[in-house]
C-alpha cells in the first residue's frame, strides 16, 4: 500500500483543515469525514483536537461515531488522539459537564470511572459530575490548576521521553526533550497507567504529553502546529497505518 487513506473524525468543533494537510503533507491521503462507515473503512483514524470533552464525546455518541471508532481501534486499525482527542480515549473527564440544575441528570455508575456507560452519559463520582469518555483505555482528565503558572498552558514546552517511548515507531527520530505546541487546559491526571506513557511534560504537574499502547496512540499537544517535529511523528503514523492496511485488507 503506497498511499494509507486516514479519516479524519469531524465532530462539527471547528476548523480540521491544518491536520488534514499535515498528514497529507506526511504522505498520507486524509479524509475529513463525519461517516461512520468512512471512518470504520480507514486504514488510520485521527480524532483531532477541538471544543470540550463533553460537547465532543456528547456529538460522537449520537451520531455513532464513538462505536465506530471503538470498534475499528479494536479490530487493530491505527488510531491517534491529538488533545482533546487523546483525552476523549479515557474513562471520563469533567470538562464542560452540565451543572447541577441545568436539567441533565446523571446516571447511576458501577464504579468511579463510569465502567460500562455509553460514552457521553454524565454520572457523579468523588463529589462531582463527570461524563463518560470512549473508556478505551482507563483514566482520567482533568484541569491543569495553579496559582503561580497561566493556564491554559499555551506554546512549546519539552517533552521527556520514557524507555517505552523511546522505543516506539510514533517516535522514531524524535529527540529526548524536544519542543513540541501545547493549547489546552486540561491533561491526563496521575490515574493513567504509567505503562502506556510514551513521554511526559511538566507544567503545573508532569502530566502525560504521548501515550501509546498496540495500536493506539494519543499526543496531548499538536503535531500539525509542531513544525518538522510534528510532520516527523504524524508520518511515522502515516507509516504505522501503511503497514496496518497492507496487512489488514479491506475492513469495509
């Protein structure tokens, strides 16, 4: 396979232009698409980074786009979140989750974390509200919170690479501390499973900035603002979703 066709996820959040045209400049045809067959038919899917985690995860649910997602990633087909994408993969998050009075009712959860609820459903846990996440991999996201540094954390910042990241394809070529673009106010917090985390940036706290575990990848900052560095990662998984499809076949 010389050229991977990799959808782009379009939950109607803004503007998908820049990662469609990084990719395509990294080698790959990118499909901006809000499908959920087209997304289920690619050899790779980026879920980009754009608008609140529980206005996202709320439009992918009822549009099906969470179930095409969940299963393609399951059935192996090359996945990787960038910011708000990467924190959509987790459990739950409380970002932008309706208030008490606001005429969403939560919903009863098995545990903490929202395990077994459809992804969107807003449930109480530890004091507050949440809304649940794809729950493909287990963790939470929360605000970055400090009186000292601004939030949201805004511009290039150091990644630190783990033994784990330091042997992933995502990163081949990629330097110990290297400078990548960060916009966000929220992160993974301390409850993701270290095993997974590629590389970490500290900034308020050390908080996961890549995570990869098979074939499921998720970057906190933006690799299509990222300059050379970023085109780099966004073609090694230009390259990921080449070999996956090659082998793969069809999953249409």
């Amino acid at each position: 396979m010389e050229t991977p066709t990799i959808a782009v996820v379009d939950y109607h959040k803004g503007n998908l232009s820049s990662v469609a045209r990084g990719l395509d400049r990294a080698g790959a045809r990118a499909l901006v698409t809000d499908s959920p067959r087209e997304i289920a038919a690619a050899d790779g899917i980026v879920l980009p980074g754009v608008g609140s985690f529980f206005d996202a995860i709320t439009f992918m649910h009822e549009r099906g786009q969470d179930r095409a997602v969940i299963d393609a990633v399951a059935a192996g087909t090359p996945f990787l979140g960038i910011c708000l994408g990467l924190q959509l993969l987790f459990s739950r998050g409380d970002e932008g989750v309706p208030s008490e009075g606001s005429g969403a009712e939560p919903v009863v959860a098995s545990d903490a974390r929202g395990t077994g609820l459809a992804p969107g459903a807003i449930f109480e846990a530890e004091g507050k509200r949440w809304v649940r996440g794809l729950g493909v991999l287990e963790g939470s996201c929360t605000r970055l919170s400090s009186r000292r540094l601004k939030v949201p954390h805004v511009g290039w910042d150091q990644m630190h690479l783990t033994p784990a990241g330091q042997a992933s394809a995502l990163l081949a070529h990629v330097a110990e501390g290297a400078n990548v673009y960060f916009t966000h106010s929220y992160a993974l917090d301390d409850d993701c499973d270290p095993s997974i985390v590629l590389a970490r940036t500290h900034y308020v706290r050390s908080f996961p900035c890549i995570i990869g575990t098979g074939n499921i990848y998720g970057c906190q900052f933006h690799p299509e603002k990222s300059s050379v560095l970023g085109l780099e990662m966004l073609a090694n998984f230009t390259a990921i979703a080449r070999v996956s499809g090659a082998s793969g076949g069809d999953r249409s």
